[in-house]
C-alpha cells in the first residue's frame, strides 16, 4: 500500500493594513505531514450493500499486541515549491488563490498555537480530477473541541481537522473576514491517502472474551491500513470507561464505503503529522454502512485514553461515525452499532447503558465548564459530543437519536441486559429497598434458544425462571448493599451474565436523637404569640428520604435542617408531630405536646422596690418597674422551659437571672431604641417544678414585663 503524504502550505508573513490582514503564502519545499476532515465532490455515493465485507474479530485478543501493516511506500512526489502572492493587501480576506497540485484526497488548516485561532472564516474549495468542476467554498470548523490531554497536548498544534474531498487536483483557500493578524505557522495540508490496504489477516471468530455484552463485528487497524509508524508512544489508560461519547467527523454524506479505510488513514495521518497527536483521537470509527473499525490503538477490552472530547478523554471512549449529521440522521445499521459498541465498554465496567455516571475534568479551559481542573461532571452514560464541550458536533439530528441508541444499547442483539428494577426507590445512582426487589431484563436472543435465566443475588442462585419471563421478585434480601445479576441458560449449554445490580437492602428506621422538642425562642411576644422552635436531629444508617413536620401543620425539611421557628397561641395546648423516612422506606416519628403560658409580672413574689407601670404597649397594658440595684422578682411555675420579656430602651439597664437557686445568665436590657415586649432571656428546662428569679444588678432602670413557660 502507498503511504498517505501531505503538501504544506506556509504563511510566510503576515501584515495588518486599513484593519483587514493579509498574508504572503508560499509552497515549502519538502513536507511529509499528513490531514483530514470530510468533503465529498458530487459522486454517486457507494450503495450500502456494495460495501467490503467484515470479517468477525476476537476484541479479547485484539489490541492486546499491536497489530502493524505492511510497509507503506509514498504515493508521489512532493509537489515544487511555488511563491504566491497576496490578490490584494487591502482585502477584507486572506486567500490562496485557485492553484493546480498533485492529487489529494484530503484537507485541513494547522497553525501553531491552538488557542491562537483564526478570527474569520476558514474556507477551502477544491477541483474534482474526475469531473474537472470546482466545488463550492467549504468552512472549517476551528473550536477546539477535539484533543489531548495531559502529556500528550504538549506541543501539539492548533487546527480545523480536514474535509475529504476525494480524488482533487486543486485547491483555493482563504481566512475571509478576519479581525486581525492571522495564526503564527498557517499552514494548508493536502493529503494523498494512497491506495488499497494490504490484505487482512486472518480473522479471529466469537465476540469479547467471555464479557456480558460482545463488540460486534470489526474491521482491526491492520486491516483499514493504519501506518503504525506513525505512533510513537505508547497508549495510556485510564480505570475505566464511564461514559461513551458519540461523534461524527462532519464533512459530506457522498463519499463511498469503499473509501473509508482511505478516510481514516488520512485522519490518522493529519491527526499525528499535523496536529502532534500521538494517534488518532477516537476509539472507534463507524462509516454510514455501518462498517465498524478499531481506532485508537491500545486495547479494545481496556480504557485507552483518547484525544475525542476535550476535557473529557479520561474514563471514557469515544465512536465517530463518518459524515455529517447535522440536518440528516444516522441510518438504523449504523444506530445499532453504535449502541452495541457502547453496551459493551460500559458493561466491561459493570455499567447500564441507560444511567449517568461521573467524570473528572481533566482540564481548566473546556468551553462549556469553566470550572476548575479535577471537578466532577454528571453525564448520561451515552452522550453526544455536545455534552461535553460547545460543538454542533455530533449533528443536531444524530444527537436526537441518542435515546433512541440508548434504547438499542439496552437490548443490542445478541445480549443480556439489565432494565430498572422496580419495589424501591432509585436515587443518585443507588437503589433502596426493604428487603425485597423485582428485577428486570432484556434479550434478544430468541426463546427457542433459551432455557431460563437464574437470579444470583452476590454470586448464589437465588431463584429460576423459565425462557419467557423477563423479570423476577427477589425477596429476604440481607441488609446492606447486594449484588443482584440475571443469567441466561442456552440450550446449546452456554450462558449470558449481566454486570450486577447494587441493591441496598434496609429495614431499619432512621433515629431521633435527640427527639423532637419545642422550646421558646426569644423574639417579641404578643398576647396571641409567643415565639418558639422546634429542635431535633434525625439520622439513618443508609440514606434518608424525606423529613417533615406532620403536625399541627405539613412542613418538608432538607436532611441537614435541625430547627424551625414556629410559634404559639398562650393557653393553648398543640401536638408537634415529625416524621422521617429513609430511601428504602422505612419511617419513625417523633412526638411533642406543648402549651405556652403567660405569667405576668403582678403574680410574681417582689422585694425592694418595684412599681406598676400602665401602658398599651406592654402585655396585659401594665409593666413592673426597679430602679433600684437589688431589688428581686420572683415566679414559681411548673414546666419544661422558661423565658422573661422585658421592654428594652436607651436608659434601661441590667439583671441577674437564678432558676431553681443557681445564676444562669446577666442579661442587659438596653437597646438602640425602645422595643416592647422583648424576650430577652430563655432556656430549656427538666420537666417539673422551678422558681426563676431576677436580681436588679446597676442603678438603670428595668421593666420586667412577663414570665413566659411551657408546660
């Protein structure tokens, strides 16, 4: 097979003049880059069914020694070197104009730095060596949405991927409404992708090595062509694959099937030769026949670390399918494959396909979340492209049939997976119930090949089914977290295993502790309401549900809430009422029963002096006034809390306060501003009989108001 190569084009300066930038472009002399993206002349596309037949490949063995192709030799000779110069330094574009090259396939646009983009338009336009027509201008798309990460990012290039235009022998390029000096290191890439692969070896029968869900059929590295020299370290891995990425290489819908080991030769080559990448950044390539290949190299059974979906290439793999879907979708063949490739790398790692999982950002810049490098990000386990980073990629109808793919993923032919469960409650992930869970399943393998299915509840039959159920109550679950999986009994004496299932088994209530209480809250008193909390503090030991005051009226709490103020009418008796629910279900309550009293200051015992002042402001319209340091007043009462309401101004002063003999606080009442009616001193007390005595402790004035006690 002849070797891809690519023909740089240089910028060799560039000038800013009037506000519009040009540039002088020249042809290097020698260049051996290579590039990619996809734009098609107008040829008959290639009917699905004229596609090249794959061969089954075993992904257990696959990747795990590195397949190489023969030898690649160069399809031409570089093309000579040619200066051209700028149409018009005033333009308010940079063009290369219409300029006869040696064929090639393939084009994109690099520059040296990736966050120095281009400020206009990127655009290309290409002469077909069939037809001799033009085609129209072609835009690039420069965000960088796609690539690596880690060591692998350093000294890599900034670029537009390419188009693959097929069999060309001219180009035209221009940057078209730039707002300034253009990229430093611009260079145009053509690429020859050259001819046919080398013969496949031979292929391996059976699907992945014993895993729950098989990949399906592939065509290897070997086979599209890959030219293994071109990777020069090793692959890295990450610990698992979380979250599937889908994408599409956008360019046109027209190329033929045949040619797409041609198109990802050239992507491999653009990718590595121009951008600096050490491989091509997908784990996987499907093109509209749904052929699929193996990409990036390392392992299809390991989670190789690609350079798909920036900031988000750990702990995930990624499928590209080749062409545009923006305005048309992927057809049914390529919608199951893809979703036969997801279900099986998520259930390497024991994961549904129709959950989210969490990923770390691997990067501080990703478009879509400023967020700093390391955060966690919720995904669906299936996501587009979009997901992840601002892009039209993977197309806007593509990524409306991702439920329809995860939906696929779910029962991929030939496979045993689970659905959700049902008799609990799932939350964050995790499922909860009592002791006992319906799960259930999906296959598609046909019944006649069925001979049933058993439940292992962590690894132990727990129960058996017949060929035609699909689903199975599993009851007197242990508490704690269990391992719930369905396995398929064949007729021919093999079997299918699902990952587990983490059911959370719990029948223990959460725990008041302490119980529900209701204590007064100082704030200001009123003859109708006296202001006072609820206190309490709930645990469970799985997760709790849901936390709310039943009585006297429905209020929902967050789980880390511990009080509420409330409030209640003197004299008036009310039940309070709390309950807590865990997630599995189970439910305690905690009750109270409580009656706030007033006890006004002309019931108290007095000594020194003390006068009675009338005035509408104070409760009951009258207020006991000391002036004198000693004075002494005292209530008996029997309760569970007590608090004093005095009236605050700016010449009150101070009081020591006894309950049951011993000093408990120093309380000054002097205030800003007048204020009537003010609990300025409360406590919780034990059940039962208590004295609580003020003792006058300065020369300013006091107004004790009331005695306000729950009982």
């Amino acid at each position: 097979m002849k070797q891809g190569r690519t023909i740089a084009l240089v910028a060799a300066s560039a000038l800013v003049v009037a506000g519009a930038t040009t540039v002088a472009l020249a042809w290097p002399k020698d260049e051996t880059t290579a590039s990619a993206k996809f734009y098609d002349p107008p040829v008959a596309a290639e009917p699905p069914g004229d596609a090249e037949p794959v061969a089954e490949v075993d992904a257990a063995g696959a990747g795990t020694t590195p397949v190489t192709s023969k030898a690649l030799k160069p399809a031409r000779a570089t093309t000579r070197p040619v200066s051209l110069a700028p149409r018009d330094t005033k333009a308010a574009s940079t063009e290369l104009p219409e300029k006869a090259t040696d064929p090639f396939s393939m084009v994109s646009i690099t520059w040296t730095d990736p966050k120095d983009r281009p400020t206009g338009d990127v655009e290309v336009r290409t002469r077909s060596a069939k037809s001799g027509q033009w085609s129209g201008w072609q835009t690039l798309e420069t965000e960088e949405a796609q690539a690596p990460q880690g060591a692998e990012a350093k000294g890599v290039r900034g670029g537009t991927g390419g188009i693959w235009v097929g069999e060309s022998n001219a180009v035209a390029a221009r940057v078209a409404n730039t707002a300034g000096p253009l990229p430093k290191g611009l260079q145009l890439n053509l690429i020859d992708p050259g001819t046919a692969a080398p013969a496949a070896p031979k292929s391996k029968s059976g699907g992945q090595g014993g895993a729950a869900v098989p990949l399906p059929a592939y065509k290897t590295r070997a086979q599209w062509g890959a030219d293994e020299t071109l990777v020069k370290d090793p692959p890295e891995y990450g610990s698992a694959v979380k979250v599937f990425w889908v994408h599409h290489t956008a360019g046109s819908n027209t190329y033929a099937c045949a040619d797409a080991p041609k198109i990802i030769r050239s992507i491999l080559t653009d990718q590595v030769k121009n951008r600096g990448w050490n491989d091509l950044g997908y784990n996987f390539m499907v093109d509209k026949c749904g052929v699929l290949y193996e990409g990036r190299k390392g392992g299809l059974d390991r989670p190789v670390i690609g350079a798909h979906t920036y900031g988000f290439n750990t702990d995930t793999s990624a499928v590209a399918v080749l062409g545009d879907y923006r305005t048309i979708g992927v057809p049914e063949v390529v919608k199951t494959v893809i979703a036969r490739v997801a279900a099986a790398k998520l259930a390497q790692y024991n994961l549904g396909t129709l959950g989210s999982s969490q990923v770390r950002l691997g990067v501080n810049d990703n478009n879509k979340f400023p967020r700093r490098e390391g955060d966690l990000i919720t995904f669906p386990r299936i996501s587009g492209h979009m997901d992840a980073v601002i892009t039209e990629c993977p197309g806007t109808q593509l990524y409306g049939q991702l439920p329809s793919i995860r939906t696929l993923a779910g029962g991929a032919d030939g496979t045993l997976v689970l659905r959700a469960p049902t008799g609990g409650v799932a939350n964050s992930g995790y499922y909860y119930v009592k002791n006992s869970v319906t799960m259930n399943w999906a296959t598609t393998t046909p019944a006649g090949e069925l001979s049933g299915f058993d439940v292992l509840v962590d690894g132990r039959v727990a129960s058996s089914v017949g060929p035609e159920a699909r689903s199975a109550p599993v009851t007197g679950l242990a508490p704690g977290v269990r391992k719930v999986q369905i396995r398929s009994q064949r007729t021919d004496g093999s079997s299918g295993l699902t990952p587990g299932a983490n059911i959370t088994a719990d029948v223990a209530p959460p725990v008041f502790n302490p119980k529900l209480n209701v204590v007064l809250r100082n704030s200001t008193v009123s003859t109708s309401a006296v202001p006072m909390s609820a206190t309490w503090k709930v645990t469970d030991n799985v997760k709790l549900g849901s936390i709310r005051m039943t009585q006297p009226s429905v209020v929902a709490f967050g789980g880390a809430t511990t009080s509420y103020a409330l409030t209640g009418k003197p004299g008036t008796a009310r039940t309070y009422q709390m309950r807590a629910v865990d997630m599995p279900g189970n439910a305690a309550i905690t009750t109270v029963a409580r009656t706030p009293m007033l006890l006004a200051d002309s019931t108290s015992t007095r000594s020194g002096t003390w006068t009675s002042k009338a005035n509408s402001n104070y409760l009951n319209g009258r207020s006991m006034y000391a002036g004198a340091k000693g004075a002494k007043l005292t209530w008996s009462f029997t309760g569970t809390a007590a608090g004093v309401v005095v009236n605050k101004t700016t010449a009150t002063g101070t009081f020591d306060v006894y309950v049951d003999g011993k000093k408990k606080a120093g309380v000054n009442t002097k205030g800003k501003s007048t204020l009537y009616r003010q609990m300025v001193w409360s406590s919780t007390l034990s059940n039962g009989k208590h004295t609580v005595q003020l003792v006058k402790t300065n020369t300013a004035g006091v107004f004790i108001d009331d005695l306000v006690y729950l009982k």
